[in-house]
C-alpha cells in the first residue's frame, strides 16, 4: 500500500514505471533506436516493407481459401446434378443446392 506522500496524482496512474512520468525520456529512446535503424540504409527500409507484405499476404489467405472452397463446392455439385438420376441422390443434390 502506498502513503499518503507516495499517492499517484489524478490521471496518471498508467504511468510507464520505468520512466517515472517523463515521456520525454521514452521520445529521446525512440529516437535512439531510429537513428540506429537509419544506419541500415537498405535493410531497415527492406524489413519493414517485408513486415508489411507479409501482413497483406496473411489478410489475403481467407480470400485465397474462400475462393478454393466455393470452387469445389461448385464443382461437386455439377458431379452430383450430372450424375444424379431421379432417385434418392437428386435428392441430395438438391439438398446441396440450397
């Protein structure tokens, strides 16, 4: 429990500890790592275009999957009303019609 001489102001009770309410000190830190990442030249604009690719990529893989799967449903449906006489499986291909 904190003291009544430790109690944290209004408002700034998600203070990072580490920095003790100087955000300051985490601009001037954020700097530091940008300078050094500026050094790489290539590789930095390289890992970062690549971050972003594969980001795009893994949005696309539901789009790609929903494509393949409407594709063969597509095609075993046209299986089943080729092949169906007028029996039991017409029924079930218009069950997998609807």
């Amino acid at each position: 429990m904190s003291t009544p001489s430790e109690a944290i102001p209004a408002g700034t009770d998600t203070l990072v500890p580490s920095l003790n309410g100087d955000y300051r000190r985490g601009v001037n830190a954020l700097w530091r790592v940008l300078r050094m990442a500026l050094a790489y030249r290539v590789r930095f604009p390289a890992a970062v275009l690549a971050v972003i690719g594969a980001a795009v990529f893994q949005l696309l893989i539901p789009r790609f999957l929903g494509g393949a799967i409407d594709a063969c449903d597509a095609a075993i449906e046209a299986v089943l009303w080729l092949d169906a006489p007028e029996s039991a499986s017409s029924e079930i291909a218009r069950s997998w019609a609807e």
